[in-house]
C-alpha cells in the first residue's frame, strides 16, 4: 500500500480551501506506488491525485520535478499536470509533509507486458526526451554512477545474507561497469523510473506517464536501458528480444540513437541493472518486520545484471 | 494496502465485457479495506468500485450479501448497489476469484472522529435496521457468540505471547460473558462491523454505509455495541460519553431501545470487544512475516473489554 500519512477530515478540508477546484466529493488511498502517499481526490470539478511526499524525496527537488511536469504537459505530453493554488503555489504544507495536486490521467498501468505495449513504450519515451529539451533547469542523478559505489559500500557486508558471494561479486562487477561508462553520449531530463506501473494505456495506446520523482538530468539512452530492464525481460528472467526490438523500433522512429549510444547499451543496461539492483538490496536489508510496503525481492535484478554483462554488444538488444 | 489479487488487462477487458457500463477509462487500486482487493473502476458511463473476494469470504454468503445490498438500494439507503451483467448475474469470475461491481458512493471516511460524527451515525444505523425489515433470507453470525470459544481455543495457548497471563483472563471473562449473554432480544439484519472506515461522511451528513461483508441476522443492540467501541473510545483508550450519548439519541430518535436493550449494552458491548479482540489476536499469531496487510494490535480491544466488564450498568454509555 502507498498510505503512509493519513490526512484528517479538518486538514484536507483546509487544505482544499486553497484551491479553486471545486468542493470535496470523495477521497481514497490509492494502493498503487511505494514512494509517497497518493491519493484519489474527487471534487464537484472532476478527478484529481493527492501526493504527500514521504521521506525518500528531497523536498528541495520538488520544484523542479513539478516545473518539469508542467512543462512537459504544455508541450502536450500527457502527464499529470500539478495543480496551483489560489496564490501560485503547486506545493504547499498538509499533515506534516509538502503534498501537491495534480490533474487524474485516464488509463491502465499493464499487469502484464505484452510486446504490443513494447512499441508505444519507446515511442513516448523518445517524445518525453525531446519535449524535456526546452526545460532549462537540471538536476543531478542522485542514483547515478556516483551513488552507486556508496550504497554497495552500506550493503556489501550484509548481502551474502541474500546471496552467498553476491557482496564480491557485485564490487567486481561495479569495477568493470564504471571503467567503462560512457562519458560522452547525449544528455538531457530523463524519467529514470519507467516501469511498467508508470506507464497507463487506453485503447492500445499510451494515454499518460506518470511518477516523476527520480526524473534527472542524465545521459538519454539510460533510460532506454532502464526500460530494457523493467519491460523486456519473462518472469523466468530470459529476456525477450522481440519486446526490445519493439522498444527500439518505436524509440528510434522519434529520436535517432546514434552509433555511440547504440554501442553503449550493454554497459547502461548493466548499469541501470546495477542501480535498481542496489535500491532493492538496502530496501531488503533495511526495512523493519512489519512495515507497510513489502520490500522488492534484489535477486530479480541480480538475474538481470547478469544476462547484461553476459552479453557480447549490443545486437543482442535486436539493434 | 488492500490489492491482493492483480488482474491482467485481458481478463478486466473480458470481465467488463459482461456488463453494460460502457467502456473502461481507468482502473487503480483501493488502499483502504483489508478483507479483499478493491479497485475504483472508471468508465465512460461514471465510477464504481471492483471487488474481487478474497479468503476470509465464504462464496456460498456471497449472493446473500448482494441480495441485501439491493433490498437496502431499494429502500433508499445509501449503500453501494451491485451492478447486473448483461445475463443478470452479479457475481462472475475474474482471475482465479470470485468478483462484482458496484455503484461508486461519493463521502469520506472521518480519520478523526469527532463527537459531530456519532448522531449522524447512530441514525444511519437504525435506518439500516429498519430498511433490513423486509429482507427475507437470513444469515447467522459467523464472528457470534458460538464462534468466540473455538476462536480462542485456537489462540489462547499463544496468548501470553502478546500479553503474560491473558490466555486465562480471555477465558475466564468469555465464561461470564457467554454465561450473560441476552437471548431475548430483538434479532434482524445488521452491518457487525460499522467502524468510521465504513461510514462516508458529505457536507456534515453521512453519504453512504459500506462493507456489508460482516452483516449477519443477530440482535439489534449488538450493532449498536459494535459502533460503542469503534467510534467512542479516545487514542488513550478513554470512553467518550459524549460520543456514546450522541450516537444512542441518532439511534433511538429512529428505532427505540428496548429497556431489556438498553439494560444487555455493557455485556453486548463485552462480547463486541472480545468479536475484535479475538480475530485481531488469531491475525497477529497467524499473519506471517512480510504479509501485505500489517495485522491491528489485539491489545486496543483488550483495553475496550476491560472497559465494559468494569461497567456497572448501561448509565455508562449515557443511557
């Protein structure tokens, strides 16, 4: 479940006041999301989502991720659109932690990829990256290449507890991942997160991305291998060629990969392997027995991380 | 969160494919509840709720749940309405379950009660009783007084897990209550499990009732008990009177109370404390490590139940 703060009648009541959108009609927490506290909201004007950011959000990035979002939907990408108050303000305080409303997308996250979701998934990836390109303020990866070797260093003594021998061998391939990061390829605002649970379809088509919160400033074709890792492989963990040709197919018809990030995306998938990889391993050796969201199992993106290094360049992917 | 069971986009397109409620729009699932997996439904023609029933509910109870949900429609209580399949069916299979559709109430839920909440939901209650009047089939209590006993043989040799010596306390005060319990008293349909999660609140009125998967044919004054200890006790434990009184003149200023009613609310009120006490004690011995929904501390109806049983008479409760 996603409900880490409940809001009292009297606090959501006022914080509502600040808004022009109409009287409250209902509200439900919404079970979707491990990040933050969402919230279905309906008022006498239509559908919206109530956030509550939770701990692992900066609220110094918020900001930025809601000027992004904004942006993005006034170059006509379907995303949720922060709602502002009466006063300007798209953030304000509610129950003890900064909370924000956005506009209600239409659609379904996918419970299970089919290839056919596989070529609109690139298409709108390849679209985000180019409509991003207007935003002029950056922000870092704070899960990028440099977090990675700090967080190995927090759960490298403790992760033979899930795998025996996975503290080495994870060092060891960190080494060879970050010897070989490319340095040169195109950057600019990408989603970093786009699994498939971000991703809403309607009618055989994308109606709307959303959960922008670890969006950064990043090299694009790392977020092409993020989605090869979250939409291209079985849950038997083999990795299925059609869906990554698909994805391809469907990201290059918007934006070209050049030669370089083409060439480049064994290491990024390895890497962004590595990176969802070691979230999950502190996750799994951090949260206390009994908390309200189960941690996702690390080994899923050990077997990926695995296929990846495993893979001799980058036809493997069907490029 | 309360999603246990996932369904494919396929088998949604399918399920919904029986029904005449237009076409889908969005599907996300409900944090609140934690009985069965609830997702808000949204199609061209308006919301509603899914729910697919999950363990706890006996599928054979299920066409007497519905049946009672339409006769409490029909006589113009606010309470959700199960939605018909083109065949006339309102329970149809969905991935591996047991599922139906039912109109969506607006409200929310008080966080917070309040002692403003109690008339409102006093009232609601004895509407809820009187409505029922009509509706022919019966239902015994599976969560009654019979259920108590075998409930704690299965718990109580755990018992001192939770608290040293309440095995035996537990025993020795379920004799005293069973050894009191009222025989007499007016029986019909009631809701047995009316907690503020239950309850949706609109411009200070009640919207809707929800959940009727407890509802039972038992006594009257039991539901009644159930509400004294869900909405009147404070976070310390406390018993608010005012609440209690403010509830029982909703209730009666609808449906009287009996003086024999009136005199059973201390031992009603033993006997709903120790319904929640036992089935939280048994979840919290048996709900494994890691599971979805964090199980409720046995010890915040212990603390009701030592409430009533020092109780001299019903006074207590303002009557």
């Amino acid at each position: 479940m996603a409900v880490y703060t409940e809001v009292t009648d009297e606090a959501l009541t006022a914080f509502l006041a600040l808004y022009d959108i109409g009287g409250l009609v209902a509200f439900r927490g919404i079970a979707e999301g491990v990040e933050n506290s969402n919230y279905a909201l309906k008022t006498s004007t239509g559908d919206f989502i109530l956030t509550l950011y939770e701990k692992r959000v900066n609220p110094e990035d918020l900001p930025w991720f809601l000027g992004l979002m904004e942006h993005l939907a006034a170059q006509g990408q379907s995303c949720p659109l922060p709602v502002r108050a009466r006063d300007g303000r798209n953030l304000n305080p509610l129950s003890g932690k900064i909370a924000s409303i956005t506009t209600f997308l239409p659609g379904i996250w996918p419970r299970r990829v089919l290839a056919e979701h596989c070529e609109p998934l690139g298409a709108a990836l390849a679209k985000l990256h180019l409509a991003g390109q207007g935003f002029a303020p950056t922000r870092k990866n704070g899960l990028g290449p440099d977090a990675w070797g700090p967080l190995l260093g927090k759960c490298s003594g403790q992760a033979d507890q899930v795998l025996a021998g996975m503290g080495a061998e994870l060092t060891g391939w960190l080494e060879r991942i970050n010897a070989a990061w490319p340095q040169d390829l195109p950057v600019g605002h990408i989603h970093a997160d786009l699994f498939p649970d971000n991703v809403f379809f309607l009618d055989g088509g994308i109606s709307g991305l959303i959960d922008f919160y670890f969006a950064c400033t990043d090299i694009y074709a790392y977020d092409v291998a993020v989605c090869l890792n979250a939409w291209c492989f079985e849950r038997d963990f083999s990795f299925n060629v059609t869906k990554s040709r698909a994805l391809l197919r469907g990201y290059t018809a918007h934006r070209v990969l050049s030669a370089a990030e083409g060439a480049a995306l064994p290491v990024l998938a390895q890497g962004a392997a590595m990176r969802f990889l070691l979230t999950r391993l502190y996750d799994w050796l951090n949260t206390p027995q009994g908390a309200l969201v189960t941690p996702k199992d690390p080994l899923d993106y050990y077997r990926r991380l695995r296929f990846h290094l495993a893979v001799e360049d980058a036809s493997a992917y069907g490029i």
